[in-house]
C-alpha cells in the first residue's frame, strides 16, 4: 500500500503562483511514475503532469511552459510548481503514483481557486 498526502494549494489572483507538494509513505519505489491530475466541476479528471523515476517528465499542453513537475525520490516526494495561473487551472489536484497495471494510487486532493 502506498498513501499519498497532497498540499499547498488554495486561492490566488489569475497571474500568480502556487507550489502544490505530495507526499508519499508505505510500500513506494523510485521506479514508480510520480505525478498529478486535475478534476474541476462537470469534467472528467485529466493529466497535468508527470515524471518518472528516472526524470523524464510529460505535460498536458494546456499547461506547457507554466507548470514544472520535480521528485525527490530520497524524500519520496513530488511538487508541482505552478506559473502565471489562470482561471481555467481551477480544479481540484491530484497526486498519483503508478507503475504498470498493477500499482495506481491517488491522493485526496487539493483545491486551487484562480480567481480575481
């Protein structure tokens, strides 16, 4: 089992900055997948970004050149560092980790509110 415990989120001005950080304890490995997914009311939840255990990241376009997802596989940690916010980043914010078919585990979730 692996638990995941997302934070930093909240409310910010479109234009602003947020660092959203996740946690993870239990049975994790560097080599599985870190990153994270975004859910806003009516839609379906959808990839934001992701890195794996050797660093190789992937984004969404929608977020390309605001957003930079890092790991600290010492601290078995994963950040989402995000840039020039705008009210379509509205959405609640999930943590994942997975590996193959066989391991896949969220976060809670994070709520981050653009708005001016």
């Amino acid at each position: 089992q692996v638990q995941l415990v997302e934070s930093g989120g909240g409310l910010v001005q479109p234009g602003g900055s947020l660092i959203l950080s996740c946690a993870a304890s239990g049975s994790i490995s560097r080599f599985y997948a870190m990153g994270w997914y975004r859910q806003s009311p009516g839609k379906q939840r959808e990839l934001v970004a992701t890195i794996t255990g050797s660093g190789i990241t992937n984004y969404a376009d929608s977020v390309k050149g605001r957003f930079t997802v890092s790991r600290d596989n010492a601290k078995n940690t994963v950040s989402l560092q995000m840039n020039n916010l705008k009210p379509e980043d509205t959405a609640v914010y999930y943590c994942n980790t997975r590996f193959g078919i066989s391991v896949n585990y969220w976060g809670q979730g994070t709520q981050v509110t653009v708005s001016s």
